[in-house]
C-alpha cells in the first residue's frame, strides 16, 4: 500500500503550506472591479451579411439543356466544363445553372 501512503503524506503536507496574505485595501480594490465588470452591458454585435463570390462575367446565357461539344462556364466559382454527350437536363455547378460560353 506504497500509494495510499504516499497520497497521505501528500495531504498532510498540503495541510502545511499557508495562504496568502491579502490585504484589506487589495480586497477592496477587487471587489470594485469585479462590481464594474458585472455593471458592463455587453455590446451588441450583428451578423455579417453573407455574400456570394465575384467571378469575372465570361459572355454567355443560361442553358436549358446540355448540348455534345459546348463549353460551360459556372459564373460563381469559374469552373469551365466541355459536354461530351447531350443530355435533357442543364448543367448545375454552385447550386447555379451554368452558362454557354460564345
């Protein structure tokens, strides 16, 4: 029971050891700045607006279906894509349907 002994003696020498000495003027000086914190309001702070992305404006108008060996351009990220095979459904990058580029 080597641990049990030695967290007793631990405790004991814990026991010991003295506080600080605060005095009253410290005291006071505390308890006006703790008195001045709670008095605080705090600030209001609003939201930053979200706002989407600025890509350069390439000439082109919105597809409404996907055309083989037209180029796609997404006005919000850039991204450029080739169609290889034609489709019924546009083209969607950035939750946006993307632009034929001329």
């Amino acid at each position: 029971m080597a641990g049990l002994e030695n967290s007793m003696d631990l405790a004991e020498s814990a026991k010991k050891i003295e506080k600080p000495v605060v005095d009253n003027a410290e005291r006071e000086r505390q308890s006006k700045f703790l008195k001045q914190l709670r008095a605080r309001k705090p600030a209001k702070v609003e939201a930053a607006k979200p706002q989407k992305a600025k890509a350069r404006s390439k000439k082109g108008k919105k597809m409404t279906r996907a055309k083989e060996g037209e180029t796609y351009y997404c006005e919000v990220c850039g991204c450029e894509v080739m169609c290889t095979t034609s489709s019924k459904s546009p083209i969607v990058c950035c939750d946006e349907v993307m632009c034929v580029l001329l």
